[in-house]
C-alpha cells in the first residue's frame, strides 16, 4: 500500500470516457470486482459518467517506486 498517495478527485479522469472520479464507498461496489481486488484493497474510485472502477493496484506501487528511484539519483 502506498503512503500518502490519493487519487484527486478535482483532477482524475476516467482512462475510458473522461469523466470526473469520486470516492466509491466500498461496499457499495462489492460485486462489480474481483473477490481478491476487493479483499486486498481498501480504496477505490468510479467514475461519475461510465462508472468504470480504480484502485490501487501494484501498477501504482510499481510506478511510484520508479520515481523515487529517478530522484534519488
């Protein structure tokens, strides 16, 4: 799990049809992801417009270690 890391609801887009993310209660999406995803994550986000879900996955993890690697150097 990444610290400090948050998904701005200001200014994330839906990677599909561009719309606004917002906070999905997690319960309320229980049955639209994988059981495991759902288990093993505790944030998610669903778009406004396609209601296509995000969460933190290792992509993210992956990603920031990357950057942190890039400005050590």
């Amino acid at each position: 799990e990444l610290e400090n890391f948050t998904i701005d609801p200001n200014t994330a887009r839906c990677t599909l049809c561009n719309g606004f993310l917002q906070h999905a209660i997690k319960d309320s999406i229980k049955d639209k992801i994988p059981k495991k995803i759902f288990e093993f994550n505790k944030n998610f986000w669903q778009c406004i417009d396609c209601e296509q879900i995000y969460w933190e996955g290792t992509h993210i993890i992956n990603l920031q270690e990357f950057v942190n690697r890039i400005n050590e150097k």
